[in-house]
C-alpha cells in the first residue's frame, strides 16, 4: 500500500511524464500480448541478459561522449529493457513492475534520513557513509563485509573503485591525494624492481606488482573525482584515432608498420596528436 511519500512522488511527475512512461509500457505489453511480435513474446530473463549489458555499455559510452540527445536515446532504451524484463519477473508469478519501484522507492526512502526523517549529514561524504551504515544495518549480523559482494563480470577498474570507495566511506582513505600519488611511485618502484629481478620477464611476482600499480593509479583516480573506467576508454579511443593516422600516412606511400621503422611510426604519431590538439583548439579567429 502506498504511503503519503509514495503518492507526492507520483504526483510530482508532470503530465508528459506520465505520458510517456504508460506509452512505453503499453508498447512493452503490446509487444509481449497474442498480437505482439513472436521474438518479444519468446524472450526470457535470461535471453535478455546480454541485451541489458550491451544497452548499459551503450548508455554509459552517449553519457561519456557528452552527446546529451545520444544519452537521452541510449538511457531511453535501457529504460525499456528495465521494464520489459520488470514485466518478465512479473509473468513468472515473481514481483513484477509495480512491486520492483515500490521496493526501489521504499529502499531510497530508508537511506535517506536527512532527507525523508530527522537526521543531519554535514556533506555528500556523510550521506555516502550514512547509506553504508543503513545498508549493513539492513543485512543483519550475517554481513560479511562492509565492502558487500560484487558482481562477477564487473569490469575490473569499475570493481577497484567501488571497493575503494566502500572502504573510504568508513574512513579507511588518504586524507588527500599526496598519499595515492606517492603509492603510484612506490608501486611503479616495485614493478621495476620486480622486473629487475627476472631479467625483464613477466615473472608472478612482477604480475602481482602490476596489479599493485594498476590498483593505486584507480585509487588516485577516485582521490581526483576521475572515473578511470571512461578515461581508460576514451584514453583507448585517442591511441586508436592516432594509430589510424598513422596507418593511414604510411598507407600513402604503399607500405604498412610492418615495413616501417618506429622512429618513421613516432614521427607521424607526433604528427596526429599535433593535429588533434589543433582540431580541439577549434579555429583561430581572423585579425
């Protein structure tokens, strides 16, 4: 049963929006009703899993590109994958739509006392570390661990900063960013000692050395407000626009890097990031 807070949520949507959301779940019913269409009505949660991991890597790719109508449409069709599988749930005699919001709400509701109760948060920080606490509270004594489970195929840098960020919001953090910089040369220290000692081999200990410096340079990262998932990608993104420039040069002149020395490689790599930085510069005004 809906309480007062419930019904002020609903009422704060405005026309439009409850427009559009009772559209787009009556084209999800349609789509799964006798007359819908046969693949939508042969899709189970499961089938549906890979489909809900591609659109959030879609969305979380438009957010990135700063592209908001690309966001609005990607964040759109995940939006309609929620539902539809919401609706899957339901048909299984499972909570469907109505009871999947209502617990979503309620759970919200919870974990905000200073905004739904009495209580007082001296900064976003506080309010992070109140949702930590509340959230234990709410497993029991059975809690394994303030940093809770994670899933499986979680990327693993998006893992790392969650972790991190777990640990921080009980106080187990660098006060400030002199302490992550100074583990990333500590680490960077170990690999090349650990590389050193295997005469240049990837030796297990230079491994796990690896993953010490790759495990600090996320900590940083969170230390500096910085999602090192899409700086990672766009970083990934930048270095493959560049190699392409280079490709395509050499291609000019009918060889390929194979049939290439790298010092001709690193001159044109230094040419494309010159003409990326001009191209972001954007053009010079005329005088």
């Amino acid at each position: 049963m809906r309480g007062a807070a419930d019904w002020a949520i609903v009422r704060a949507m405005s026309a439009p929006e409850r427009e559009a959301f009772e559209k787009l779940l009556a084209v999800c019913r349609r789509l799964r009703g006798p007359d819908g269409c046969p693949w939508d009505r042969e899709q189970t949660l499961e089938t549906m899993t890979p489909y809900l991991t591609e659109e959030a890597a879609e969305s979380v790719e438009a957010i990135a590109s700063g592209n908001a109508d690309d966001a609005a449409e990607e964040l759109g069709d995940l939006g309609f994958l929620v539902i539809f599988c919401l609706e899957l749930l339901g048909e299984r005699s499972g909570p469907g739509l109505a009871e999947a919001l209502d617990r979503a709400a309620e759970k919200l509701i919870r974990r905000h006392p200073h905004v739904y109760g009495d209580a007082v948060v001296a900064d976003g920080r506080r309010a992070y570390q109140q949702w930590q606490e509340i959230k234990r509270a709410e497993k029991g004594e059975g809690a394994a661990s303030l940093l809770g489970e994670q899933p499986r195929g979680l990327a693993a840098l998006v893992a790392a900063y969650r972790v991190q960020e777990k640990a921080a919001a009980v106080g187990f953090d660098w006060p400030n960013a002199a302490g992550p910089v100074a583990k990333v040369h500590e680490e960077t220290a170990e690999v090349e000692a650990a590389l050193a000692a295997g005469s240049g081999d990837a030796s297990p200990e230079a491994a796990e050395e690896i993953g010490d410096l790759l495990f600090a340079v996320v900590n940083l990262a969170r230390k500096l407000k910085i999602d090192p998932e899409r700086e990672l990608r766009t970083t990934t993104h930048r270095f493959r626009e560049r190699f392409r420039h280079v490709e395509r040069r050499l291609a000019e002149s009918g060889r390929t890097p194979a049939q290439s020395t790298l010092a001709e490689m690193d001159e044109l790599w230094e040419e494309a990031k010159r003409a990326s930085r001009a191209a972001a510069a954007g053009p010079k005004e005329s005088t």
